[in-house]
C-alpha cells in the first residue's frame, strides 16, 4: 500500500520509499520521512496540494506526487 | 586563543534565540525553516573569560542540499582545518529529538567536539515529556545542557560549559564535508539516524497521547486556516486588512510628526536670520529628512504585522497553500518566504533565496524578488496616492487610498508572475518542485522578540533617512540654491521691490512676487539646469524637471524620491514639510495656469516605482548572490527599459480615457 491511497486521519507505518529521485529521497529522510516512522495524513491543503501529514512527531506539507512512492502498512 | 561556539542542529530549533541569549544581540528570529540563511557572530562574556559564539544556518542532515546548509558544513570543516579551540553546540527541539539527535551523533562520529543544548525544554513540560540529561549524555557521549533560550532557563548551567579552559580537542581527524565523500556521508548520516533513536528512546518518557498538546492545537488551527473554501479567503483578508491598517492606523501619528517637524522649521526659520543658513536648515535638512520621518508609523505598523505572521508559524502554511498556484508559473511555494521578506526589503528575500536548492530557481527568484512592494517604496506610494487618489473615493465603504494602496502590492506581484512565466520559456527553468516543508507548531509570538523585531526595521529605515538622506538632502540644497542666475531674477526682484514701495501696499502681489523669485532661484541653479537637461527623456512620461530629478537622485535608494522633491519645492517656496508636499503637488501649476501633474502623471510614476531596480544596495547584495556583475547589470537595464516603457503606455492611456 502507498500513502496516497490511505485515508485521511488513519495512522500507518512507512516502510520505504521507491521510485524517488536520491535528492527527493535525502530530502525526505532529512525532514523525518524514514522506514520506520508513523504518518497520519491529516488535510489537503485549498489547491488539494502539497499534503499535510503528521510524521512523527512533526507536521510536513509533502506534495502530493509524492505520496505514491511512499511505501505504508497500517500501524 | 578565544574559543569559538558554533551553533549548529536542525532549522527552526531556537539557534537564533539562544544566540541572541548568550550574545545579547538582536538577530532576527521567527517561527519558520530557513529564517537564519548567514552565519552570523558575536561575542558572549561567560564565566572564565570570553568566548565566540557563530549562529550557523540549519540544516536538515548530514548531506547538504541548498546554499545555507552549504554555509554550516563549510565553517565547521574551515575551522577544524585551523585546529582551534572549537566546540559546536548542537541545538535541538525537546519536542522533536529523534530527529533532531541525528546531527550532534552525526558531528560527534565526524570527529568534531560536540555538546548539546536541548531548547524548548519548557513546552516540552507542557507537552507532558519527560527528559533524562544525564542518560542522554550518556548516551551520546557528550555534555547536554536542558535549556530555555526563550525564558533564560538552564543558561547558567550552559555558561559553565561553555567557559574556557580550551578544550585541546584533536581536530586532526575530523572529517571535511567540503571533500567528503558522498557514499561516506550517507553512511554517517544512515550510522547518526539509528544513533539519534536509541539515545533519544532511552532517555525521554512520551506522554501517554500519541499526539503532543502543541501539535494537536496546531492540528486544529490548520484545520480552519488550510480549509479548501475559509483558507484562501483568511489568506486575502489578512493581507487586504494590512493595507488598510497601514493607512487607517497610520494617519493620526503621520498628522502628528509632520506637524511637528513643520513648526520646527517655522520655529528655525524665526530665530535664525534670513540667510544661507536658515534656508539649508529650513528648505533644506528638515524639510528632506522629514519628508521621509513621517512613515515610520506605517512602516512600524507593516513590520508589526510581518513579525507577527513569521512568528507565529502562518507563513510556511500560507507557503503550501500557494505552492500548487505558482507551479503554472515555473515557481513552488519555497519562493513565499523570500518573496513575502523582500515586502520588508528585497536584500533579506534575495538572501532568503540560498534555501531553495535548485539554482536556475534561485536565480529566477533573486530576478524577481525586487518587484515585491518593499518598505522603501512606501513613501513615495503614500505620498502620490495621498496627493492625488480622492480621500473621498471609497469603493465598497473602504478606504480607497487604501485600495490603491493594495492595488500596487497585488500589482508588484502579478507583474512577477507575469516575468516568472516568460522566463519558463528560457533556459533558467528547472523542473525541481520542493519535496516536502516542515509546518512548525503554532506559536505565540513573542512581545519582546516582536517589538525588538519592529524597531530594528524602524531603525534600519530611520538610520537610511537619517545618513543617506540628510547628506543628500544637503547636496541638493546646495545644487538647487546656487548659482543664482542674475539675468532671470533681475525682473522678478525689481517687480517685487516695486511692489514693497508701492502704496497702497498690495500683500496678495507681494506674496505672488516672492514665490515667483523663490522659483526663478531654483530654476537658475545647477539642479534646475540639470533638470531640464534631462527633462526630455522622461518628457513622455508626463514628468516635468522637478520629477525626472527626484526619480534620477532615487536611483541610489527609492525614498530619495520623496526628500528630493521635498527640498525643490521648499526651495522653490511652494511648501515646507510634507503635509506641504502633498497640497504642493497636488495644487502645482504652470505658467499658464495649467495643472503641473495630474493622475496620469501619478500613474506613470507609480507604475515606474513598482518595477525599476531603484536601490544601489539591492544591486550589490544580488552581485554577491549570484557572484556576477552580469546578472544585476541585465536585472537593472532589463528593469529600469521595462518601468520606462510601461510608464509611458500607462501615461498615455490614462490620458486617453480622461
């Protein structure tokens, strides 16, 4: 399962990330975005784009395109 | 040898706070990524002596990505070469530690000598996490201090680990980020990260919610502020409130400074006789200078507003919601916050350019970054809509001088759009959309941080006011005062000395006379004369001498504009402070009678102020940015031809349609 086809409000673990440029992916795992950590995908902002998720312990606006390379399992 | 502290750990953990604590200066700090883009130095006086303490950009990992994050590794590698007595103090979130543990472990394996100073120790209380120091230092193997740079708590403890004796560390081994490895360096950011989770598991306790208190709040509020119909809506209202707010509010305290330095210069013009003096100071400093003095409420009010919204961690939520809108435009919602800082003045928003890691973007930011309406423009918009937009024109039941007001704003930032898609079509696009942005926690902004945050934008524009355009104002006096040209004041004075010997005496005349010599005095001198040398190229724009003067003299900074003609029309007799600029302009008339300027000519130059690169301090700073003369040199002509031939197309249309 990816991130974007989880609801809003449902917590999930991130498994992986597939497909991401290694600058996007640096990035990503920079911000807090690794294997391991907790995501909850909480609103679409007005233009349905970027996403804000909460992960960890921190809110992130990641944009959507995203979202589909995020490997996810439920938590 | 002083020791030097460098500062380092994730953005927007309180780095900047903490400097500004230990240091006891004033570096600007807000609640968003990316605030600190310098590092920036300063001296602590601690305990056993005296120590160095450098505020370092943030930065996310071990792998820089963008210029600011560039700026840390290379001092830290650069001081490590010295070999001096060094010691990097990492600063993290209590709130976010397993994130933010990732750098110190990731220095400390680096070979550097690292502490640690946990901020934000008192909203982690309030979060209800619980932290064990001595097991974290344990842990990392390196001191860690529990802190609150915002409240003062736990810097005594800090000064003790700060203080000399030298540490000797061996910096021989330490690793160089400037000729690392890339492999090394995701082996010891990987290494760091699984670090940065056992130390920070071991030794804090999570409150029993899975969501902390602050972000929870946060959680709420974004839920009003980022809904798809009110978020927008919220967005446009804070902003067309500002505008209002800055005329509204600004009008009894602009009434009450102009007053003010008026009668100073009556007052001036009364005791010290008739002369070279009395008319330098009366027609020439005071006039100049308070020309410009009398927008520090406006300019209080806006950075009031600014500083609130940085603080209060709006802005990056304002920046998602613009992201996907600017896409269309070659442009991503990392630009907001340059964009929004340049509003304030365009050398911070070309700064704030160094997070954006694509170059080719960065540079189509620093290109457009001087459209946004900066605070130096503001004078001479409040000056030209005062004088000439109706105070009765209230469109909807507001304030229309307000509107116009917002209407140069919009117009300073649909004309950047409109530059950003042209230059999608060049090859300074680059497909690099920001990946993801860290909303900070809402947070309640301090009155403190605000008000020291105010007043240094009030004094950066009261310092410009008081040394680039008292000097200038000067210059000006001296070149609108001499030489006087004898054959175009004979027949004036020998009317106006007709007209005191006449009986009856005839005030009105009399009054009429003197103007006309006040003016034939200027139109004599060298600025006069210059004037008009020039006056035929901005002639099409509806500008007579007076005007293309004061525009050319603005070149070095935007708000000469308002001080130079100030002093023409106090030396030509038409007016004595501002207030008196604003009925000069507007009652300004030919020889023939006509009208001098009309809303045509307000127009073009309204238009003209919003786009020509008119700072020479702008110019430098993108020289500096872009390590080029090439790009601010095609930035100023491609700019200054642009504000030219719009101006002109504006002139003529309004002229047109009456």
């Amino acid at each position: 399962m990816t991130l974007d086809a989880v609801p809003l409000d449902v917590p999930v673990r991130v498994l992986g990330c597939g497909g991401l440029t290694i600058t996007d992916r640096d990035r990503l795992a920079g911000l807090g975005l690794r294997p391991g950590v907790s995501v909850v995908k909480i609103l679409s902002t007005p233009l349905r784009d970027p996403i804000e998720c909460l992960v960890g312990s921190q809110l992130l606006a990641i944009e959507a395109r995203l979202l589909s390379h995020i490997r996810v399992e439920l938590a | 040898m002083i020791r030097v502290i460098a500062l380092a750990g994730r953005p927007n953990t309180g780095k900047t706070t903490l400097f500004n604590a230990l240091t006891g200066l004033r570096q600007r700090t807000a609640n968003f990524a990316g605030c600190t883009v310098e590092k920036a130095t300063g001296i602590m006086t601690a305990s056993g002596g005296d120590v160095e303490i450098v505020d370092l950009p943030g930065t996310f990992s071990m792998l820089p990505q963008t210029a600011d994050e560039a700026v840390a590794f290379r001092f830290l590698s650069e001081c490590a070469e010295a070999a001096g007595d060094l010691l990097v103090l990492c600063v993290a979130e209590a709130s976010n530690l397993e994130n933010d543990l990732v750098l110190p472990a990731g220095l400390k394996a680096a070979g550097y000598p690292t502490a640690l100073a946990v901020n934000m120790i008192d909203e982690a209380r309030l979060n209800g996490i619980k932290l064990d120091a001595p097991e974290l230092s344990a842990r990392l193997a390196m001191p860690v201090v529990l802190v609150s740079a915002r409240t003062g708590e736990g810097l005594e403890q800090l000064d003790a680990l700060l203080t000399p004796p030298p540490l000797h560390a061996d910096l021989t081994e330490t690793l160089d980020f400037r000729t690392a490895a890339k492999k090394r360096l995701h082996q010891l950011q990987d290494d760091a990260v699984e670090a940065a989770k056992a130390a920070a598991a071991a030794s804090m306790i999570w409150p029993r919610r899975s969501v902390l208190p602050t972000v929870a709040c946060s959680i709420r509020i974004d839920r009003v502020l980022l809904h798809p119909a009110a978020g927008p809506v919220i967005l446009a209202a804070a902003m067309f409130l500002l505008f209002q707010a800055l005329f509204v509010g600004a009008k009894p305290l602009m009434d009450l400074l102009s007053d003010g330095l008026g009668s100073l210069a009556d007052s001036l013009r009364a005791l010290l006789p008739d002369g070279a003096l009395s008319s330098l100071l009366c027609d020439g400093a005071i006039p100049g200078v308070s020309a410009v003095i009398v927008f520090v409420p406006q300019i209080a009010i806006l950075f009031t507003m600014i500083g609130f919204l940085e603080q209060s961690g709006y802005l990056p939520r304002a920046g998602a919601m613009v992201d996907r809108a600017l896409r269309p435009f070659g442009l991503d919602g990392r630009v907001f916050i340059p964009f929004l800082s340049s509003f304030a003045c365009a050398i911070p928003g070309i700064m704030a350019t160094r997070t954006i890691p694509s170059e080719k973007r960065r540079i189509v930011t620093i290109l457009l970054a001087p459209l946004m309406t900066c605070s130096a423009r503001i004078p001479v918009y409040t000056l030209l809509i005062t004088a000439f937009v109706p105070a009765t024109f209230s469109p909807l039941g507001f304030n229309g001088q307000g509107v116009v007001m917002a209407g140069m704003y919009l117009f300073g930032i649909v004309m950047a759009l409109a530059l950003a898609l042209v230059m999608k079509y060049t090859s300074l696009h680059e497909m690099h959309p920001a990946p993801a942005t860290v909303l900070p926690p809402y947070r309640v902004p301090s009155a403190k941080e605000l008000a020291r945050y105010v007043w240094a934008r009030c004094w950066h524009f009261l310092s410009r006011a008081g040394q680039v355009i008292f000097i200038l104002s000067l210059v000006l006096w001296a070149l609108a005062a001499f030489p006087r040209d004898a054959a175009l004041l004979a027949p004036v004075e020998a009317r106006l000395e007709a007209a005191r010997e006449a009986s009856p005496a005839d005030p009105a005349l009399e009054a009429s006379l003197r103007d006309q010599l006040a003016a034939a005095r200027i139109e004599g001198s060298a600025l006069g004369r210059a004037g008009r040398l020039i006056e035929p190229v901005f002639r099409p724009l509806g500008w007579d001498w007076r005007v293309s003067v004061a525009s050319l003299s603005a070149l070095a900074a935007r708000e000469v504009f308002v001080g130079t003609l100030g002093t023409i029309y106090a030396l030509g007799g038409e007016s004595n402070a501002s207030d008196g600029l604003i009925t000069a302009l507007r009652e300004a008339k030919n020889a023939d009678g006509t009208r001098r300027y009309g809303l045509a000519t307000a127009v073009s130059l309204l238009i003209f102020f919003a786009i020509a690169l008119q700072c020479v301090s702008t110019i430098v700073t993108v020289r500096r940015e872009t390590n080029s003369w090439k790009i601010p040199a095609m930035q100023f002509a491609f700019l200054f031809g642009l504000a030219y031939l719009l101006s002109f197309a504006a002139y003529r249309l309004t002229l047109f349609l009456g």
